[in-house]
C-alpha cells in the first residue's frame, strides 16, 4: 500500500490494569515506510563485524547481569513471571553471544540491522510487519487459554492467563518484551513497519528515545524507508 494510501499511524494502548501494576513502564513506537528488505547485505555484515569488537571491549560475562539497564529487565521479567535467567532480555541474550563466540543469527538485513540497534542501545526492540496489524494494538493482560504462536513455533501454544502480551483486533502479536508472534514478523516481503522500543519500569524516557533514534537510523541505512512519526505510548 502506498504512503499516500495509508490512513494512520499505527498506536499502541496500554491497560489501565498494566499501568497500575507496572507504573513508569514506557514504549515509544516509530513507523517506518517503504522499506526494502533482502536476505543479507555486504554493507550490513561490514557493519556487524565493528559491533562485535565494540562489545568485546565494552562488556564481560561476569559482570553483564549487573549492567542497570539488564537489571531493569531482569527485575521486571521476575515481576511478570519469566525467569531471565532462562529468558533472558533481548539485548543482553544477544550480547552474550558474541562474548561466548557464537554467531549471531542471520535473520534478515531488517531484523538483523534492529537486533544491532538493541546491543548498541542495550534496549529490547520489536519489530512488525504493519500490514499484516489489524486496528489498534493493546498491551494487556492475556486470558486463561487464550493462544499465541511465537516466531517459529510450529503450533500456537496455550497461555495460561495473566502474562503481558500486545494483541491487535484480531490475534496475540507478541509475549511482552520478549516473543513476537509468527504471523506478523518481518519478511523480504515487509514494505511497511512498526517498530516498539519496549520500556520496562526504570528505564528513563530518554534512554528509550535514543534507543529509538539508533534503531530508525540502522534500519533506514540498511533498508532505505524512512520514518514516518514516532510516538509515546505512555
């Protein structure tokens, strides 16, 4: 669908029931039009190569769990939950990756280019395919029973009731901050995209605004598209 074509901009609600759980906890999201997505890119892969070193320098496996930042997450991860030393927060699993050696995954130069944006930030990021969302998404509480297929799941599985998800009008799009869903992820196919720079309580605004800036720049560097607005969930 073309910009001209596209009606709004696409938000994001929080529940009063979340809020009043999680107070301070912030999502800043930014719309990202006409983007080219391939397989793999040279200039993206040259990139990556400098990131790695700068990790290697900046951080150590013995001291990564009490970087401020994972301490946010990791707290609000126990508070929603999740163990994050099963489940680790985004930024900081993909961190260890490269202190432990191992490849990061090759994904797409979208979602590679993004997960770059994390490590740089320290800030768990999303990312939608915007045209496969249906009216306005609401960060919630899930339902007893209710289903959710995470990206590549064979099956959906079956929640249990009460963990933090974001659902459009139709379906469950993500486990917040840390699982999206199948149906709506980025592909070589993607044109338009929702990103969300998810904020856990204690994670100051301008932290997550910045976050937000390195994310839009990466993408549009290695994705042309540009910003279309951007946007405070609250």
């Amino acid at each position: 669908m073309a910009l001209s074509e596209r009606a709004h901009f696409m938000t994001l609600k929080v529940a009063s029931e979340v809020r009043s759980r999680f107070p301070g906890l912030q999502v800043l999201a930014a719309d990202i039009r006409n983007v080219k997505v391939v397989r793999e890119s040279a200039e993206l892969e040259k990139f990556k190569v400098s990131m790695l070193a700068e990790v290697e320098k900046r951080y150590d496996l013995q001291s990564l769990k009490d970087v401020a930042v994972f301490r946010a997450y990791r707290d609000f991860f126990w508070r929603a939950g999740l163990d994050p030393t099963k489940v680790r927060p985004a930024a900081e699993a993909l961190i260890r990756r490269i202190l432990r050696g191992s490849p990061l995954p090759n994904i797409n130069s979208l979602v590679d280019a993004y997960n770059l944006a994390s490590i740089k930030t320290e800030i768990a990021l999303a990312a939608f395919d915007e045209d496969k969302l249906k009216g306005e998404l609401v960060m919630r509480f899930a339902a007893n029973g209710e289903k959710f297929r995470g990206i590549g799941m064979q099956e959906p599985k079956e929640l249990g009731g009460g963990e933090i998800v974001i659902s459009d009008a139709e379906k469950l799009v993500a486990i917040y901050p840390h699982r999206d869903a199948e149906e709506t992820k980025v592909t070589e196919e993607t044109r338009n995209v929702l990103l969300l720079v998810c904020g856990v309580p204690g994670i100051k605004e301008k932290i997550l605004a910045e976050a937000e800036k390195v994310a839009v720049d990466y993408v549009v560097r290695f994705c042309d598209g540009r910003e279309f607005t951007s946007k405070s969930t609250g």
